[in-house]
C-alpha cells in the first residue's frame, strides 16, 4: 500500500456550534497553499532574461509541490 501524501490537512476553520474547528471539506489544504505561494514566488522573479512563455511551467510546479512538502516537514519539525 502506498503512503497517503500529508497535506497539512485543510487551511480553513468552520464555526460549529459555540466552537472553531478545522473541518475537511475536500477544498485547499495546507500543501496546496504552500505549493501555490512558491509558485507565486517563482512567476515574480526579478530576472530579466526568462520570459514566462518560455518557462517550464511542469517543472516548476513539481518544483513547488518540493518546496511546499518541505515546508511541512519544517513545520512539523522533522527532515524532508
């Protein structure tokens, strides 16, 4: 059986009752998010040179799904 990639789980909170709650609902997670702010961060580079029609858009988003699994490793405090 393969291992099920950790997402972080959901970035958004639902209000239930008297209490806030982090609640699945199959949107956004934790490593989606990460992975798009290191996309985002990617498309802004200052470097004149590479144009965005000629970057390789594939590449870069598995570069940013890298990054984002990275981050959740920091966060929970083991090494990637």
């Amino acid at each position: 059986m393969i291992n099920p990639i950790n997402d972080g789980g959901p970035i958004a909170s639902t209000l239930h009752g008297s209490e806030m709650t982090v609640v699945p609902s199959g949107g956004l997670s934790l490593r989606d998010w990460f992975a798009g702010m290191a996309l985002s961060a990617f498309a802004n580079t200052t470097e004149t040179d590479c144009l965005p029609e000629s970057w390789n858009w594939k590449g870069l988003a598995h570069t940013a799904y890298i990054a984002a699994d990275a981050m959740l490793a920091a966060r929970e405090g083991r090494d990637q």
